[in-house]
C-alpha cells in the first residue's frame, strides 16, 4: 500500500466538509484543543475509504460532543459512554467519536488500565502503533496541522509497522495489539519492524487474556485482507499460532518415510487461502479454504504399498470445526454448516475430474452441493497447487470439462434443488401405508434411478418406476 505526501494545505482541504468546520467552531468556543487521529488520518495518507472519525479533545469528550450537537441542531444525536469518557455524534450519514485526551496506566492482570486526563503527547503514546498515533489539529488557527510526535509518517512511507512505545510496554499492557499489529500488517502489506515482532514473541503467552471473540474478529480480517497468507505466517513465525489456532498450527512439517515426503499441509493451505481469496470475498469461502484439509494431522497414516495417506481427512474436518468455531466464539449457525458442507465435499470434483466425467457422479455431486456448487468448485480449483504443471493442466482441463457437464446436466435435470417428484404422501395414498421403512427405501430408490441416470426427473417416469419396484417389495396398491 503506497502513501501519498499531503502538506498542511492538502489536508487542510481534506478537511473541508462542513462537519470539521462544525467541530473547529465548536472547539474554539469551548476553548479546548482538538484533533481528528488514528485511522482516519492514516486511512488519508493511504487513499483508504475511512469509516469512523475520532476526535481526541484536550479536555471533556463528552462536553465537546453535547456542545456540537447542540450547535447542529435537530439532526444531530448525541450518545454518551460516561463510564468510558467518550460519546458519539451522529449527523445525516457521519458518526464521529469524542474522547478525551488520556494518560493509561496499566496492571499487570488486567487489560483495564487506570485513566487520567492527559496531554495530546499522553494521547499519542496509548496508541498501538505510530501509523495509528498521527493526529491532525482542528483549532481554527493550527487547521490541518499535523502532530505526528514517533514520526509516523515516515513509517507510513516506509511500510513500517512500530509501536509508538517500547513494544514491550505496548503489547503487555493490552495484548490485543500483538493480532492488531499483524492484522494491520496483512491489511496494507506493510512490514512488522523487528524490535516490534521481537516482542511479539515475547509476550505471545499474554494472549490468553485476550476474549475469544477480540482474537477472531482479527483473524476474520486477516482472512479477508487481499494476501491472507500473509498473516497466518506471522501468526506462525512470532509463535502465536499455536496458542490460538492450535489445530492449523498442527497442519505443518513434512514427514518422510523411505524416503517419500508428503507435502505440508500447512504452507498448501494458505495457498489454497490465497488461491480463493483472488474469487471471493465472502469470507466463509475463505473459512473453507482455510479449514479444508484441518482434518489431515488425525487421520495421516504410512502404508507401505502406497505411502503416506489422509483418509477420510474431509469428514474428520468436517467433525472438528464445531468445535474450533465454539471455542473461537464465531456462529454456529447456517454459516458453520456452509463450512462444514464445503469440506466435507472439497475431494469430490477432483475425483471426477482424475477418472471418466460421468453423467451420474456428476447429478450425485451436483445434489449434494445444492446451491454451493459454484463455491464447491472455487474452493475445488483453489486446492490444485501441484508444482507439476502438466498434472496441473490436466485436472484444470477436466475440470473444465465438470463445468461443463454440470452446466448441461442441470438444466436437463433440475437436480441442484432437487425435489423428489414422487412425494411420500403420494407413496403412501398409493399403497395405503402409515409411515413406515418402506416410504424411505422408495424415495430412495427414486433418488438413486434419476441420479444414476436410469430414469428422468419427471413424475410420468417416476411413478411407474415405483410401480416396479413396489411390485419387487411385495407391496399392493
Ligand atoms: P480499522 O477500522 O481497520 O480497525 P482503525 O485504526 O480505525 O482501523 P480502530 O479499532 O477503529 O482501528 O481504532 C481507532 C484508533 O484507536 C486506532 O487507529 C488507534 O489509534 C486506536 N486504537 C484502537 N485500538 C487500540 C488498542 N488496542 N491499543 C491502542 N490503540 C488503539
């Protein structure tokens, strides 16, 4: 991510909107010094689209938000955090956030620190990193000044990520900041500097204090930046992974038997990550990526006539993200079952693409994906890493080929939302039956006939069908 240069001039005119002015007037009525700082400006720096503006007063946060509410008039709603020392301003479409300057002292068990008013320079120095800590004042005579006391701005030109304090001091008062740090990294690319991720590995097991669901809201947007692999191999390299992640850090290191390796899991994954973070944006899809070969540590056996293997590694994944998506505090709601369904069936295209592309297996994978198929064979494409570019080749041309089919299968068929055309209530008028086995093992069969091929997915076909196989069953209309 490249910064652009902006003077005092520049960012004077970025600045223009109406609400700035709004909140300078106010300000100087007031009598207090204020600034807009951390993401917004840095955001501006980097030709980011920024969200939130904060606005640091030296003084009351509060009395500064309820006096440009007031000044704005009706349209303005005013809400106060008074434990916190903060309160918002909504405006037409702009929220902006008021706090205090502060000075933060920390204890050792807790990420609640002791809070005292402070100078903007006590402000800056509670900030994570010095990217964050840049601060542009709105005071009517110093518009468009920056304060920008750890030269942030240079890391910014540099791609540099610091703390603004020793990180030692940073990261063990609230160790947040340690998946922030490479959370910020993986967003813009930018390099962790290495007093800083020394100290990450330093305080790694402070972690722990952190609430689960702080740690996955960051890993979510490590997963969604635009190289995610990026981030999970700082995770790796400053020791964190294991302790939140333990089950992908497990996915690493190459074993070799009689001199056959199988490949690392864990590099291969992230580039599988990659490889769909370049198709989607939707972050459960890369969830998938992310988890599809999770299952592979438990199940890897040697077996001497044919080496290193991860049976069923789909379903045992599929078992164990109930467990990763509790402990990590993210739904466990349709989202974990689109997961869950995508691993579990993440080999299936391949096979059929490594044998005959039959009609059947086909119509088979096409009903079981339902709807997902699209994402099944994104996540599918994703997983060819092979080095080996004519095994490559070929899977990418059958798979072409799986497209294809599917694309001509479903328009014959309608099996993507399959609805059985003989519905068990017909099944059961038809041969005076109360539910019983009998019902299941006709639908079933029915499903399979159109499946397989054997008969068209009308209700004409399927009926007689049933008709025989009834017969076969010894049932009597
Ligand atoms: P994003 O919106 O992408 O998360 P941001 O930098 O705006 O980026 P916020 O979490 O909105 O992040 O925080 C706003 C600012 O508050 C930051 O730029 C930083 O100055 C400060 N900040 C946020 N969290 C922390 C923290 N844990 N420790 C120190 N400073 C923080």
């Amino acid at each position: 991510m490249r910064m652009i240069e902006l003077t005092q001039e520049d960012l004077k005119r970025c600045f223009s909107d109406n609400i700035f002015h709004q909140i300078s007037e106010t300000a100087d009525k007031l009598g207090l010094e204020c600034y807009v700082v951390g993401g917004y400006v840095r955001d501006l720096f980097l030709q980011r689209p920024s969200k939130d503006i904060d606005i640091v007063v030296v003084g009351s946060g509060i009395q500064m938000a309820e006096a440009l509410a007031a000044q704005l008039g009706k349209e303005a709603h005013v809400s106060v955090f008074a434990s916190f020392g903060t309160a918002q301003v909504k405006y037409r479409q702009t929220e902006v956030e008021f706090v205090g300057a502060r000075k933060e002292s920390y204890q050792h068990d807790s990420r609640k620190p002791i809070v005292e008013d402070g100078t903007l320079e006590d402000d800056q120095n509670r900030r994570d990193f010095t990217i964050n800590a840049l601060a542009v004042c709105l005071n009517k005579g110093r518009y468009g000044e920056l304060a920008d006391p750890f030269n942030g701005l240079e890391d910014l030109r540099q791609g540099n990520i610091r703390t603004p304090l020793d990180p030692d001091i940073t990261f063990s008062d609230d160790p947040l900041r340690m998946m922030r740090c490479i959370r910020f990294a993986t967003q813009l690319n930018f390099y962790i500097e290495e007093e800083t991720f020394a100290s990450i590995r330093h305080n790694k097991d402070r972690i722990q204090i952190i609430s689960r669901e702080r740690v996955a809201d960051e890993l979510n947007k490590i997963l969604l930046s635009p190289v995610p692999s990026k981030g999970f191999v700082e995770l790796d390299r400053s020791e964190l992974l294991p302790l939140i992640f333990p089950e992908l850090a497990a996915l690493q290191g190459v074993e070799i038997m009689n001199g056959r390796a199988h490949k690392d899991n864990f590099y291969h994954t992230l580039e599988v990550v990659d490889n769909i973070s370049k198709h989607t944006d939707n972050l459960w899809l890369r969830w998938a990526a992310l988890l599809h070969d999770i299952g592979k540590p438990r199940v890897k056996r040697w077996e001497s006539r044919i080496g290193w293997t991860f049976h069923n590694h789909n379903i045992i994944g599929e078992r164990m993200i109930p467990d990763i998506f509790r402990r990590m505090k993210l739904p466990m709601n349709e989202k974990m079952k689109y997961v869950q369904k995508l691993v579990t069936l993440h080999m299936r295209p391949i096979i059929i693409a490594d044998d005959v592309v039959t009609d059947s297996a086909i119509r088979r994978l096409l009903f079981e994906a339902g709807d997902d198929i699209d994402d099944l064979m994104l996540l599918c494409e994703a997983d060819i890493t092979s080095k080996n570019q004519i095994r490559k080749q070929r899977f990418l041309d059958n798979f072409k080929l799986v497209r294809q089919k599917l694309k001509d299968l479903e328009e014959k068929d309608r099996i993507r939302n399959f609805q059985p055309p003989v519905t068990g209530e017909e099944i059961m008028e038809t041969f005076h039956l109360r539910p019983c086995r009998e019902i299941g093992i006709l639908k079933s069969a029915i499903k399979d006939a159109i499946l397989d091929g054997v008969i068209p997915n009308e209700h004409e076909a399927a009926y007689v069908f049933m008709m025989d196989k009834a017969k076969e069953m010894g049932l009597k209309r």
